[in-house]
C-alpha cells in the first residue's frame, strides 16, 4: 500500500510540474527548438565530499557556458526515483562552426556528378539481400571540402539546425568537455569530464539516442534513424540481409562504421572457408570405410592380437590395440588427404581475404570522406590525461609551441615497470598451462587404471579412450583457467597503460592493444600449442620413459595421431569462447538495464524522458570496440593457426559470426547509450596483426600436417616400405609399432600383473627389436621419415608464401574506379574552391585595395592553371 501511495504521489507531483502535459520523451530543450547534444547526470548526494563535487560542477559548468555552450538543468524532482539531476547541453551555431574547422570537419559542398558503378548483372539475384535504397544510403552524395568560418556561403547550408549532423554535433561537444577546465586543486590545473567522472563529480555523460528503439517519436522533427537501425539491422530475422554501412556511420560515426564493414567483410569471406572445409570433412566422412589403418585396427586377427605396453607406470595392464577401434575411425575425419589441402587452400584464402580488405576499406575511405583523413587531426592529439600529469614543458620544433611532455627518466621507469608486469603474467599463464599439463599426467594413469579395470565402462570403452577422457576433461579444465586469467588481465592492462601516460589516444589504443593480444594469444593458444607440437613427441621408450619434475610419465598419442586431441582441445576452448562470449554481449547487458528499469517500466510513457531512458542503459565505453576486434581476431587464430587439424573451424566461425553481427548491432541499438562518435580510416593495429597471423599460420599448418597428423609416415611407408601392390597401406599399423621385450622392464615401469603371461608388447615408434645389435635405437625408417617431414614443411612453406605474395601483388590495394574517382573530386573540389576566392577577390578589385588583390589574383589563377595541369 505504501508503494503504491508513493507511486500515486510521484504520478501527481509529474503532472503538476509538467502542466503541458507534453510527453518527455523528447531530444530538443523545453523550448522544444535547441536540441540536447549532450547530457551529463550526477546525484546530490550529502556526503564530506559534497561541497567539493558541487564546487567543482559550478566552475566547470560555467566553462563550459563560457565556451558558448547552452545548457539546461532538470532537477531531481521530475527523475523517475528523485534523486538524479540531468544537465542538457546544446551546441549553438557559432560553436559549432568555430570547432567543426578545429577538428577539420568535411561538409558538402556540391551534390557528386561521378556516375555511380555499373550495375551488376547478379543484382536481380541478390535482390532478396538488399534493404531498401533509403535505407542503405540515407543521404545524397556529395563533394566536400573542409569546413572554413569564412567560406560558409560556399557549403550547402539549407538549415543551420540540421547542416551538422547529431554524430558531429555530439563530437564537438565531446571535445569541448574533455578539454573544459574546473579548477584548481593541490596547485595542478584540473580539466576534462573523464576525471570529473572518476572522481564522482557526475555520474554519467552521453549524447541521446533519436528515439525508442521499438517505435517512432512523436516529434515530427526526430529522424528516428535508430529505429530504422533496430528494424532494418538489429534484428536477428534479418541476418540474411547486407548491413546499411552508411547509416550506421551516420548515426555511431565512422570508427563504429569500419569495424562492422570488416566483421560483415571477414563473414562474406568465411563462407567460402566454411564451404571448403565442409567439403573436406565430408570427403573424410565417406572415406571412412576405406581407411586401412583403422580397418587394421579394428580387425581382431591383427588389432586384436597386438598386445600394447601399459600406458602408465605399475598400476596399469597391458591392453590390446583394437579397444582403439572407435577413436582411430573418428580420426581419419581430421587426418586424411584432404587436410593437406585444406591448410595450402587457407594460406591462399589468408592472403585473399587482407588484400579485398585493403580494397573494400579504400573504397570505404572514398565514400566516406577520409581519403585525406590524417590521424593527427584526430588520434594525434595529446589525451588530455597526458596534459594534466605531465607538468614540465618543452618547445615543440614543429609548431614552436610549448608543450607538456614526460621525461625519459620517467619513461624508462613506467617502461620496466608495466614490461615487468606483462613479462609476469605471461608467466603466470605458461605456470597454468605446465598445471593443466601435469593434471594431464596425473589424471591420464587414473583413467588409463580405471577404464581398464571397470566393467561398467566396458561397452563404452571404444570410444572413450584414456587419451580421449584425459584430452576433454583437460580441455575443459584448461577453458576455465583461461576465462578467469582473461578477467584479471584486462584490469591490469587497463592499469598498467594508464600508467604509463601514452601521449596521444593512437599510442593508448596501440599499446593497450599489443597488451592485450599478447597475453590472450599466449593464453588461447598454448595448451593448442602443447598438443599439437610437444604432446607424445617426448615420451622415450618402455624401460626408458622420459618424465616431467622427474615424476609423471610423459603423455603417449593415441596409436591413431595425436591430430584427434588437437580438434577436441580446438573445439572445446573455440566454441567454449563463442558461446561464452555471446552470453556476455548480449544476455547480461539485457539483465542489467531490465533490473535497473524495473520501476521505470511502471511508469506512463510522457513521464519517463528520453535523457532518463538513456541513463538507465548500459555504457558502451571507449575501449568498448576494442574488445569486439579482440574477440574476432582471437577467432581468426583458430580458423588460421591450427584449421589443419579442424576443417569445420571456419563453418564454427561462420555460424558465431552470423549471430555476432546481429547481436553486437542488437546490444549497440538497444542495449546501450549512444557513443560518441569518432573518426577512423582503417581498422588500424589490428591489420598488422591479422598480417603476423597470416603468416605464422602458414608455419604452423605446415608443422600439424608433418608432425602432429600422420600422413607424412603413411605416404613414406607407401612410397618406401609397403610390401603389397595390390594393397600398399596393408601391413602399416604393423609397421609403425615398435616390439618391446617385457623383461626388459626395469621395477619402476613393470605392471604389477601379467595374467596372460605376455613376452613383447608394442609401442608407437620406429625401434629396433630387443633381438637387434642396435637394440632399441632408431631405425634407418625413423631418419627417412624425419626428413621426408622437414622437406614437407620447407616444400609447402615456400609453395604456399610465393603464391601468398603472387597474389598480394597481383591485387591492387585501391581499385582502378575508385583512384579515378578520388583524382576527378579533387580537380572538382579544388576548382570549386578556386571559383569561390576568384570571386571574393573580384568583389575585393570592385571595392579597391588593387595592389595587393591584383596579386592575390594572378596568384590564384596560376593555382587553377596548375591545378587544371596536374
């Protein structure tokens, strides 16, 4: 009863304070004509720090009205729970074109004539991908010029209110907040709305949102592009659909814009991957019959009769070679011929898909005014964080000004210390992997015990091996190390490049970003790295194991390869990650704003405004893209590095990719404030990275197919030592089984029982018998297969990186079209610009002042000859 009292009071004291009635779900001040920019929120709060924060929000709100910002301030008693105080700020013209030619804003200055490309015959087919032509290009093209305080008759002004955009509006007034000063405490000059944020002053500050997701406003003057956003791309029944780019740069900017151009390019170009790797499976699938290694091994005259060596020390029994039967016919799915030509096919399609990148993105950067986009305009600007800690200044020998900088004393110590950090975490990680790998050891001797001795696990002892309960439970294991390593990290890299002072918002991102994908590169990839590269190479032999502290035995493979546990480790931390990762995007930012709306929802629609609407969603973040490339480029590892043993990684891939687009678009719509829009060319560090991988994958595919798959043993033993025409791979299990005299076994090693009185027992390797004068040694065999395998990895690694670089070369980085196109709207540009002073300086000659007009005249004439010329 109470509550519902108290509801009926609130209802009351709204409509008294709102006599209008008018709804607040509005994006314009009360006079219903200045729009809200920006807003910032804090609650007054009674506490010792009261006085402080209101004294610091006084000053730094009567900057901001200094630099000719307009603002408006609701007060707690018209929020939803009457604590929470909004301040609504909007940029008047004169602002806006004093910081749109600081930050180098280009605007339109004429409607674009290029002809637009020509048609594509496929049109008609792919017309059922295509969203409505308003939607994906929701403005006319136009030829632009960087905006100049005294050229504005020049730019297609038509309305000052509507000429700047709500994106570049809400940069500007971005840029104004994070450079406004609020005074000065212990000596220092404190400015910048990020620290007035840590330090609670406010307790948040974003631009709105257009309108409700779900509907139109009411407000005939809302472009209600959000909504169009939400209907059109959000959506997950819309996942067929191609993303209107244009639109998304028009409403998040163009940094927002790039990166769901490369996740929709990187998905385009994964369903080739995904249908080759299908290919290649299936190919597997329906030779599974014809495999003779497994058919060999399943046979109970010759599995059936190879009697194996204990796989642990004492306590386990001698077993035979047919109990495999199940995992060897599963591994000939992953290790066949094809997967040698699925690792060469994704070298090529590496190399294809980064150079159509390249090409798609200099379109991007045509169609979206960044061609002579420098990153000094924007990411070359000092952090203001960078301005309020370094106190010593020096003279820039570029611009001759003074500026603040860190000394190198300084430098080398925040350096050794934040190298130090990283170095111990990496450590820390490689510490978990040697964990996993003992528990690995520990836990495989039980299981190998218990699944031999249990009956109950009898009739699934074919399928799940020792190695293979050993493999998943390990994997599993390993999943979750990561997941709470990966939390812990990413403060600490936050932490340790906050300390040390990068200097422009482009090292911060760099930096944070090498951070951070070393760690997570050493944390994925490692235990793939262990199985497929150092699991069952080091083990010895019976009577001579080699064992890790020297107390666990090493791991043997499984006499089918080891490439088996290599998919189950990939698949278990892949689809673990993908899963995981969605959980996270999308699932609990929607808890978080239903718990915090929980009273909202109550409320009538009028009452509950757009700023307070805004405020109860989630903060997107600046590093929040970050984390989005992050998580794609950890992906493209998997597909990459390790695809020779998992040819269905990239349809996995293809799948989480299709979903993420709608997910990461539903979050960014719905879920969240609007960003603050930003600038960008490229995808920046990311691209030298996705090159590094590129690369390395070439390595490591090569090194799966020769070390860990067991091909390269096959086709020497075909070529080599096969003994029948008519059946060349008949007699190779046989072959690749080493003998071992049991009494040979030094105490350590003999099991405690040998009911069935065996004498020999067989190990994988390739050993002389105990009846040999090189007893035990490596055969000639041994040698033959180890060069066949390092010629393998030198044939296919240049075969692979000089059709790699062929195909680099071949492919221009800009497309023919758009180069002509960026050279014809800098001639039509120029000659417009030209045009425009010719006639100032006319008017000039008309009203006198001859001399020195007369030679400003010849000057810009002979600047259009030039130009004409060039």
């Amino acid at each position: 009863r109470q509550s519902g009292r108290r509801y009926n009071l609130f209802l009351k004291r709204r409509l008294r304070i709102d006599k209008r009635h008018q709804s607040k779900d509005s994006i314009f001040f009360r006079d219903g004509v200045r729009r809200i920019d920006f807003v910032l929120s804090y609650v007054d709060d009674l506490n010792k720090e009261w006085e402080k924060k209101l004294e610091r929000r006084k000053e730094f709100e009567s900057n901001l009205q200094k630099a000719g910002l307009e603002l408006e301030t609701e007060d707690k008693k018209e929020s939803e729970n009457g604590k929470i105080y909004f301040v609504k700020i909007h940029a008047p013209w004169e602002v806006l074109i004093t910081y749109a030619e600081v930050l180098n804003i280009k605007v339109p200055i004429k409607e674009n004539d290029i002809p637009s490309m020509v048609e594509n015959p496929l049109d008609c087919m792919l017309a059922p991908l295509r969203l409505p032509e308003k939607v994906m290009h929701p403005e006319p093209d136009y030829f632009t010029a960087p905006f100049s305080k005294d050229k504005q008759e020049l730019y297609l002004i038509n309305d000052e209110s509507t000429f700047f955009s709500p994106s570049m509006r809400n940069r500007i007034v971005n840029y104004i907040l994070t450079r406004c000063p609020y005074g000065t405490e212990e000596g220092k000059k404190k400015f910048g709305i990020k620290r007035l944020l840590n330090n609670g002053t406010y307790s948040a500050a974003y631009p709105l949102h257009d309108c409700q997701y779900w509907k139109k406003a009411n407000d005939p003057n809302c472009d209600n592009e959000r909504y169009t956003l939400y209907m059109e791309w959000a959506r997950f029944l819309r996942f067929y659909k191609e993303q209107p780019l244009d639109l998304i740069r028009k409403y998040y900017g163009e940094k927002i814009g790039i990166y769901f151009a490369w996740l929709g390019f990187y998905t385009e170009m994964l369903f080739l991957a995904a249908v080759v790797g299908l290919i290649c499976f299936l190919y597997g699938l329906f030779t599974m019959d014809e495999n003779m290694s497994s058919k060999e091994i399943c046979d109970p005259a010759i599995g059936g009769e190879i009697i194996m060596c204990p796989l642990c020390d004492r306590e386990c029994e001698y077993w035979r070679l047919n109990t495999t039967c199940a995992s060897s016919e599963y591994s000939h799915l992953f290790d066949n011929v094809a997967t040698l030509f699925f690792a060469i096919f994704m070298g090529i399609w590496v190399t294809l898909f980064l150079e159509f990148w390249k090409r798609r993105q200099a379109r991007l950067k045509y169609e979206w005014d960044l061609v002579d986009f420098e990153e000094e305009q924007q990411q070359l600007q000092l952090r203001p964080e960078y301005e309020a800690k370094c106190t010593q200044k020096k003279k820039n020998p570029v611009t001759q000004e003074m500026e603040p900088y860190l000394p190198l004393t300084s430098q080398a110590v925040r350096f050794c210390i934040s190298g130090t950090t990283v170095l111990f975490w990496v450590s820390l990680i490689i510490a978990s992997m040697i964990a996993v790998i003992v528990y690995r050891l520990a836990v495989y001797a039980a299981f190998a015990s218990l699944m031999e001795n249990a009956q109950q696990l009898q009739p699934i002892s074919g399928l799940l091996t020792p190695q293979l309960a050993t493999s998943v439970t390990a994997s599993c294991l390993n999943f979750v190390i990561i997941m709470i390593l990966n939390f812990l990290y990413e403060r600490i890299a936050i932490w340790i490049t906050d300390m040390e002072i990068p200097r422009t918002h482009m090292e911060y991102e760099n930096r944070l970003t090498m951070k951070m994908f070393l760690f997570q590169f050493v944390n994925y990839y490692s235990s793939c790295f262990y199985v497929a590269f150092f699991k069952g190479k080091f083990v010895g032999y019976p009577g001579a194991y080699t064992y890790m502290f020297n107390r666990w035995r090493n791991e043997e493979c499984d006499p089918a390869g080891c490439l088996i546990e290599l998919t189950t480790q990939l698949t278990i931390v892949m689809a673990g990650k993908q899963i995981w990762g969605n959980i996270q995007e999308a699932i609990v930012p929607w808890i978080c704003n239903w718990w915090g709306r929980r009273k909202a929802r109550n409320n009538p629609e009028n009452l509950y405004s757009r700023w307070e609407q805004d405020h109860d969603l989630q903060t997107f973040g600046a590093l929040g893209l970050f984390y989005e490339y992050l998580e794609m480029v950890i992906q493209f590892g998997f597909i990459t590095l390790f695809v020779a043993s998992f040819p269905l990684a990239p349809l996995l891939a293809l799948m989480n990719n299709i979903l993420e687009i709608r997910v990461d678009s539903w979050k960014l719509t719905t879920q969240y404030r609007r960003p603050v829009a930003a600038k960008a060319h490229s995808i920046g560090v990311w691209q030298e990275i996705l090159n590094g991988m590129a690369i390395l994958s070439v390595v490591t595919n090569a090194f799966i197919v020769a070390f860990t798959s067991d091909m390269i043993p096959r086709l020497v033993y075909y070529y080599a030592y096969s003994e029948s025409d008519d059946s060349p791979m008949s007699g190779y299990i046989n072959n690749s089984l080493s003998v071992f005299q049991i009494s040979d076994f030094p105490d350590r090693n003999e099991p405690k029982m040998n009911p069935e009185n065996f004498v020999i027992c067989r190990y994988r390797d390739y050993r002389y018998p105990p009846d040999h004068e090189r007893k035990y040694l490596h055969t000639m065999q041994f040698w033959h297969i180890l060069a066949a395998k390092l010629a393998f990895i030198i044939i296919m690694e240049h075969v692979v990186f000089i059709v790699k670089f062929f195909v680099a070369w071949m492919i221009p980085d800009v497309p023919a079209d758009v180069k002509a196109k960026i050279k014809r709207e800098k001639y039509l540009t120029q000659k417009i610009l030209h045009e425009y002073e010719l006639e100032k300086l006319k008017e000039r000659l008309c009203q006198g002042d001859k001399r020195a007009t007369e030679k400003e005249f010849i000057a810009t004439e002979g600047r259009m000859e030039l130009s004409r010329a060039m």
